[in-house]
C-alpha cells in the first residue's frame, strides 16, 4: 500500500473544506471498498479524510411522511431499523441479501453508493481497463465477460454497478443529499450514478469537492406489496448475476402503481418507466409481468459469456413481480428462492 497522509473532520464543512483543497483525495468512514482498492493499487489517494465521527448517523422521519437516512448509518443498523423494517421492507432485504454480517456492520451508507465495480480487469492492474485508467481499452469486451453487464453498455466498458441496495433504493426514487464547496444540493437517485459512455471512470455525478450527507426515502415504500430477489453462483456472500427489486400498488384487483429495477446488469441501478407504465392499470398476473419484463430487457445486449443473464433476468423479474402481487418477499435467512 502507498503512503498518504490522514486528516480526520471534525464537520461537514471542515470535511468539504479538506476535499476541496486536495481533489484526489477520498472520503474513508466504514472503508469496506476503499482499502481493498487501496490494497490492489487501483485507488491510490495521497491522502485519506476520516468523516467516521461526522454526526451523520441518524435515522429519522421528515415532515412529508417520508425518512431521512444519515450517510454513517451503518449497513446493518438500516436494515434492522424499525422504520426501515415496517415501512420499507424492500430496502431492508436488498442489505440483507449484501456482503456478510461483519461487512453490514463497517459498511456506511453513504459508501455503499460509492463503492466501485468488482470487474475482475478493473482489479487487476496488469490488464487495460478504461474505468480504472481511461484510454486504456476494455479488457473484458473480449475477454471473460460472465459477470458483465448487459444493459446501458458502450464501446469503453460493460462493467456492473455490485450494490444490492442501490437497486431497492433506486425502486423506491430515493433522494441523495450532498454538500459541497456551492452548498447543498439533492440529486435523484436515478440521476446519481452514470451510465458508462466515453468516461467510464466518473461512476457518479458527485462534484470533486461534495459529500453525502443523507439519503431521504420518500413516504411511500411499498410495505405491502414488495420484494427483492438475487440470483448469484453461491447463496451467501456473492454478488448478483440478476437482482431484482420489485414494488406494486395494487388496488380492486388490479396494479394501480409499480416500480422495478435491475442489479448486476448494467453500470447502474436498471430501471426502464415505460415496463412500469405497461403494469399499472393491468391485473397481477404472468401475462402482464411477462410484457413488463420484455419492455424493461429490450434494450439489452448480451456478449460473449453473459448471453444466460437475458433469459434468466426475464425469469427472475416474473418470479419477484410474482412475490411482490402475492405478499409473499423473498426472504433472505432462507437460502432457496421461493
């Protein structure tokens, strides 16, 4: 591991005021994704802002009904949250099916929107990858591709976003707080992190000198009506080849509101409104999840190994729509999908 210097914030403003002064630095709270970037020289920041003693740790209810959620909270703390359990089942599952139990418990909220691809490439520093070094080339368009993604690629990179619940986050049309040396701003969630494109290495739209302060979820959360599936090669610790966060409004037998939104498949959080547009209105039933999983896969442009995710994405988001419809979530102390 290089060398760099540490400073510990004592405030927001003091953690902006060190970030602006030197861009290439990087924010460390829980450090779960950081030291092992650190550790593999992918990351190589000459210095490291300590923000673990912000008071950014607090779960608490807004004025219009919905729920603020500071950037330290820890991974495990959200998901066992009462708030969180009762009223947001689907954000509290997609933490569950993530990482293991010791991860949970060092990993921040705000860092779990920041963590970076695990693309076997872009670790490994002896192999062009332009996410990591742009301009390189993208080692694994012609390489070994299984675990790549399939949507919203380009020419410069197919990697995946790995975060489980960014995915519930980006169903349930979170907000993000950030502050920065301009002040305040909100970002939608489904504005936060970029597609590839040209520059692959910007993962998100933060500015160089801003950080999240919270997450806000807004009052409605699909209690009822929700589910969460991941598909991966082993049934703990592993990351999706497929996830799938689904939450339906249903009303008189019919959808009267829907969200869906895909993990392990692009460089994002997946979601597509026009399948969410084609369920409301229709009755819960195959026929209607089917069309909405045609909708939100067709764009989709599989490579060489990762041809499987097209037909087992359509699958997987039938199967969670169908939980959702029923009030019957997956749940994740069960190892065999329901």
């Amino acid at each position: 591991m290089n060398s760099f210097d540490y400073a510990r914030a004592c405030d927001v403003a003091e953690a902006v005021r060190l970030k602006a002064g030197a861009p290439d630095a990087r924010f460390i709270a829980g450090g779960t994704n950081l030291i092992d970037l650190m550790k593999y020289h992918v990351e190589q920041p000459r210095r490291l802002i300590d923000i673990s003693r912000l008071p950014l740790n607090a779960v608490e209810e807004t004025s219009n009904g919905g729920v603020k959620i500071g950037a330290l909270v820890p991974n495990s703390t959200l998901a066992y949250h009462p708030i969180i359990e009762s009223r947001y089942p689907l954000l509290a599952s997609a933490i569950l099916a993530g990482a293991s139990a010791q991860l949970r418990n060092m990993a921040s909220t705000g860092g779990n929107l920041l963590q970076r691809t695990r693309c076997a490439y872009f670790y490994d520093v002896a192999t062009p990858c332009n996410k990591r070094a742009p301009g390189a080339g993208c080692s694994a368009i012609d390489g070994l591709n299984r675990n790549h993604a399939i949507l919203g690629t380009s020419t410069s990179c197919i990697a995946t976003h790995p975060s489980d619940m960014c995915v519930a986050l980006a169903a349930l049309e979170a907000r993000v707080h950030v502050v920065g040396a301009q002040g305040e701003r909100m970002i939608a969630f489904g504005d936060f992190h970029r597609l590839p494109g040209g520059r692959p290495d910007l993962d998100n739209t933060l500015r160089a000198d801003e950080i999240i302060t919270a997450i806000e979820l807004p009052a409605r959360g699909f209690a009822a009506n929700s589910s969460y599936l991941k598909i991966r090669d082993r049934l703990s610790y592993a990351f999706a080849l497929v996830s799938v966060a689904a939450a339906l409004e249903l009303d008189n037998g019919h959808i009267r509101g829907a969200r869906l939104a895909l993990g392990g498949v692009a460089h994002k959080p997946w979601r597509n409104e026009a399948a969410e547009a084609a369920l409301r209105g229709q009755a819960p039933e195959r026929v209607s999840f089917e069309r909405a999983a045609d909708i939100l896969l067709q764009e989709a442009r599989p490579h060489r190994h990762n041809a499987f995710k097209l037909p087992l994405a359509r699958r997987a988001i039938v199967r969670t729509l169908t939980q959702a419809a029923n009030g019957t979530p997956q749940i994740q102390s069960i190892k065999s999908i329901r």
